[in-house]
C-alpha cells in the first residue's frame, strides 16, 4: 500500500510562486511515476506535469518553463513560478504503483487547493 500527503498550495497574487510538495510512504520502492493533476472548477482533471523513476519529465503545454517537478527519494514536489489566474485549481498529487508486469493502480492525495489572484 502507499499513502500520499500533500501539503502547501494557497492563495498568491498573479505573478507570484507556491511550491506543493506530496510525501509517499508504504512500498514506495513500487512507484515508479509520480506527477500533478490539477481539476478547475466545472472542468475534467489534467495533468500538469509527470516525472518517472528515470528522471524522465512530462509537462503540459500551459506549465512549460513555469513549473518543474522534483523528487527526492520519497517527496515529489511542484515549484510553480508565474503563476496565472488559470492556474486556479485544486491539485493533486498521484503515485502509479506496479504489482507486476500486468498489474499497476494509481494512488491519489487528498488535493490542495491553489488559487491566484489577478
């Protein structure tokens, strides 16, 4: 099993910078990709950005040069720079644990929600 925590979020001004971090804990050596989701109001959820256990990194177009993701051993974190009013959302945090060849779920965070003034 593994659990996820997130923590930070809040409300900043246009411009400004939140960081979100996401602690695993249970069999984490399992994960193999973590990323940021993120659902807006009356909007299906997206990914923001991906980072696998090769380092490989995957962003969505609106976040390229604005975001990057990290991670350090157990802790994944977002660094959001230039924030924009569309970047208003709630944000989650997923870990993709594999059993086995055939056999990987996903494991979601509790959601933290961002928000940016204008």
């Amino acid at each position: 099993q593994v659990q996820l925590v997130e923590s930070g979020g809040g409300l900043v001004q246009a411009g400004g910078s939140l960081r979100l971090s996401c602690a695993a804990s249970g069999s984490i050596s399992r994960v193999n990709i973590m990323g940021w989701y993120r659902q807006a109001p009356e909007k299906q959820r997206e990914l923001v950005a991906t980072l696998t256990n090769t380092r490989n990194t995957n962003y969505a177009n609106s976040v390229k040069g604005r975001f990057t993701i990290s991670r350090d051993n157990a802790k994944v974190s977002l660094q959001m720079n230039s924030l924009k009013p569309e970047d208003t959302a709630v944000y989650f945090c997923k870990a993709r644990v594999t059993v086995s060849l055939d056999f990987a779920y996903d494991v979601w965070g509790q959601g933290n929600q961002v928000t940016v003034s204008p």
